[in-house]
C-alpha cells in the first residue's frame, strides 16, 4: 500500500504597506514658547531688543520666579556685546577727529595727553591743521 500525502501551502497577498512611521510628538504650547524665549535671549546684544521683557517674563512664568530670573540674567549676561556702545563710542572718536585736505596730502595732528584716556568725560583732544 503506498500512502500519497499532500501539502497545499497558501500564500497569502502582501499589502503595499510601508514601514511604520514614527509618532512626531506633540509639544506643550509652554514649551515651544520657553524654547523661543531662550532663543531670543540667546541672540546677541538682546538686552537692547524691544520685546526682550516679553521673554524674560515667559522665562519666569514657565521656570518659576527664582530659576527664570537667573536663567534670563544668565543669557542676557552671556551674550552682551555691547555693539552698540562700541559703534556710538567709535562715532564719538571719528567727530573729534576733523580731518583738513590741503592740495598735497591731508596732515591731521592729534596733540592729547592720554588719547586713550575715556574715563575723562573733560579731556579735549586739540587739533593742529598744517
């Protein structure tokens, strides 16, 4: 007797399916206005921008009174670079400057004790013109 046996084997479609995307998360409103905040403050010189109590107050708001106030006075501290002082301070030295243009050559003599010396709000720098 000889048995005869069978495998039927059933294959099932494969859907296009891809593969799972991962969940993006969804941020807090609180903490994307933090991140922002801390942006802002991050840029240079932003103590002198026109909205920065806007983000000093949404660091103290978020971070609590204590943690928020240092935070700020950290970053605001960190990125001084007073830019602006720098160009006003500049703009001041190029005024006392006047420069006299004869046909030859232009000849500016600065006579000063100390031209260096900004701590003397009265120190007069003369200007000789040859």
């Amino acid at each position: 007797t000889t048995t005869t046996t069978t495998t039927t084997t059933t294959t099932m479609p494969q859907s296009p399916q891809s593969p799972p995307q991962p969940e993006t998360p969804v941020k807090d409103p609180k903490e994307i206005a933090l991140e922002h905040a801390i942006d802002k403050l991050n840029q240079t010189d932003s103590i002198l921008e026109k909205d920065v109590w806007k983000h000093i107050l949404e660091l103290i708001s978020t971070l609590g009174t204590m943690e928020g106030k240092d935070k700020a006075i950290e970053l605001l501290v960190k990125n001084y670079e007073a830019r602006a002082s720098m160009c006003g301070l500049l703009a001041n030295w190029l005024t006392d400057l006047r420069v006299v243009s004869n046909s030859s050559a232009t000849h500016t003599h600065v006579l000063s004790s100390g031209m260096n010396n900004n701590a003397d709000p009265n120190h007069n720098h003369k200007i000789i013109n040859t």
